[in-house]
C-alpha cells in the first residue's frame, strides 16, 4: 500500500508506520496526486485500487468534496482509468 500525502509524516503516523507490521506493508511518499511525477512515484498506473480521502479539518462538508474532485480528475487523466 502506498500513502501519498501532501504534508509531511506526523510523528504518531511515522511512529506506527515503524511498526514491523506495517513497515513492510506501507510506503509513504510525500507528493500530491494533482501531480503527474507523484502518480508516477506512486505508481498509481500499476494501482488496483485508489481510495482519496478529505481532511477531517474541513467545517464545510462542500468545501471537502470540492478538493477531492480535481483529486480524482487528475488521478483518472494521469491513469487513463474510468472511476
């Protein structure tokens, strides 16, 4: 599993992500999936399946979906993946 996140690792993420458990199982890269060399990195083409979560810090529930929408255009142009 691949996490690609914009900001960087809090310490409890980088914390649990040094567990051996998911150490082996997680990759985090720092990027944003509106970017074409991220997706890359990410190896979104190669991806079963993509989840794009919002930032709970979002009040207004319309400002959350209106992030998340060019989120999922540029993951589906960058994949050339029907949703």
């Amino acid at each position: 599993m691949v996490l690609l996140s914009p900001i960087e690792l809090d310490t409890t993420m980088r914390m649990i992500l040094q567990v051996p458990i998911w150490a082996q199982r997680v990759i985090y890269i720092q990027g944003s999936c509106l970017k074409d060399a991220d997706l890359a990195r990410a190896r979104m083409n190669e991806a079963e399946a993509c989840f794009v979560l919002a930032a709970r810090n979002y009040c207004d529930k319309t400002a959350a979906v209106s992030v998340l929408i060019p989120a999922l255009i540029a993951i589906v142009i960058a994949t050339n993946q029907v949703i």
